[in-house]
C-alpha cells in the first residue's frame, strides 16, 4: 500500500485520475446512445439497385439545379445531409423538382411514383445521412393524444399555420402552408426537417410522441364541422369581426342613402 500511496502524490496522477475519468464517461455516453438508437427500430435498409435507380433520377430531374454530386449551386442548396425525409417531404408535396412557374412553399402534384420518390430520398441519405424517412408506427395519429397536440400546436405551430392549420400570412411575403391536405408522414417529416421558413423541431425539442400528438390533433381537428356556420377558412376571430364590421358599415351606408333618396322625394 505504501508504493500506491507514494504515486498517488506523484503530480502526474491527478492527471491521469482526470484522463480516466474522461475515458468512463465516454464509454458511457457511447453504450446509451447505441442504445437508445437501437431502439428507435430505424426503417428498412436501401439497397443498392434502389440507390442506383435514385441517383438516375437525381441526374436527371435534380441534378440541374442541385448540382451533380448534390453539392449545391447559386440556384440550390447542397443536399449533402439533408437526409431521405427532406427528399420524400419536398418530393412528396409536389414542392421539388421545381419548374419556373412553382412558388416557394406552394404545394403540387407529386411527379414523382412512390417506388421514385422512396429510390430517390434512398440515394440523397447514402450521400451523407441526415434525418430518415419515419415509420408508419412513428406516424400513427392513433398513438397520439388530442388534447395534448392541441395545447403544443397552440404553443408551437399556430402563430403561423393558424389555429387549426389553415395557414397564413408570414413576413417578406411568404406564408405558412395550410395543413389540410399534409400526410400523418408529411406532417412528421416537415417538423423533423424544417422545410422553407419553417424551423427544425428535433426530438429533443419536441419528442416522437409530442409530434404524434400533434398529428392527432391536426388530422382530427380539421375533419371537424363548424357550428358556426361560414366558417371564413377558420382563420380566426379577427377575420370574422372584420367581415361582420364591414357588413354593417355597408348596411349603414345602405340605410343612409335610402332615407337620404326618400327625404329628397318627400321634399319634391
């Protein structure tokens, strides 16, 4: 004991205790993320035909723009890691490939089959990773809450895409999309990846199970019906006592002029 006491007090040992303490935390960060991405049942692997059959596709329809190792150019950001979730979601949506009639953020008819669309965000993810396409199960709006999709939407996603996903006006004359249409899958894909001036919503920011939350609560709330009647796009209350404002004001107008036109025909 007395030699392990005499290094002890060596100078070089508090060094090393520090080095090995640096070692075990490592280690120990290394086997917990090994194993919470084991179990995140990642999808199915892409071979090497479907990757082939992608990249045809990208020299073709992609590449023009994108340029021809998806590097990026002065027309087209790099691709390089943005992953087969962003492919599928800008693919899928009709956003991409753009022509020069598209605008930003307006959603279109796929060009695309399914069978294109999957060998495609196959080929972009060989290139350099970056977010997977999600699983149905990741998805399912039967695995989400209503309730509480609805309070994170409200905190999250309403300033833009309105109350219950109807879209809306953003700054520098862009706009939020309406959600009317968007996929269980798109609607994943689009928080994981931040498409257009949308930001990215990772899962430490906001978990798998919150965005099944709030998948349930968009796909649900706009099968609903409106009691109200002339729903007005249900943008909003502002929206409709405008409307309501300006319907008065013309029946004002309206009564005016008529008891001005009948003054005038008592006075002849």
């Amino acid at each position: 004991m007395s030699w392990i006491t005499a290094r002890r007090r060596r100078p070089a040992a508090s060094y090393a205790l520090v080095v090995l303490a640096l070692v075990i935390i490592g280690a120990g960060y290394a086997i917990l993320t090994s194993s919470g991405s084991a179990s995140a049942s990642p999808p199915a692997t892409a071979n090497s035909a479907q990757i082939t059959e992608g990249s045809h596709i990208f020299s073709e329809s992609c590449a023009s723009c994108h340029g021809e190792f998806a590097q990026g150019t002065n027309q087209a950001p790099s691709l390089i890691g943005a992953g087969a979730a962003a492919v599928d979601f800008q693919v899928s949506t009709g956003r991409m490939p753009a022509t020069a009639l598209s605008a930003e953020n307006q959603r279109g008819p796929a060009k695309f089959n399914p069978a294109q669309i999957a060998a495609l965000a196959a080929y972009i993810q060989s290139l350099g990773g970056g977010p997977p396409i999600p699983t149905a199960a990741q998805v399912n709006p039967a695995a989400g809450s209503y309730g509480l999709g609805e309070q994170l939407f409200e905190a999250n996603c309403a300033a833009c895409h309105n109350f219950v996903g109807a879209g809306g006006a953003l700054t520098e004359g862009k706009s939020a999309p309406a959600l009317t249409q968007s996929t269980p899958r798109q609607i994943y894909e689009a928080m994981l990846t931040g498409p257009e001036a949308m930001p990215v919503f990772n899962d430490l920011t906001i978990t798998p199970q919150e965005k099944r939350d709030i998948i349930a609560y968009v796909t649900q709330v706009r099968s609903q019906p409106n009691p109200g009647g002339l729903s007005l796009g249900r943008v909003g209350p502002v929206t409709e006592g405008l409307v309501a404002f300006l319907g008065l004001l013309l029946f004002l107008v309206l009564c005016a002029l008529w008891i001005t036109a009948k003054h005038g025909k008592a006075h002849e």
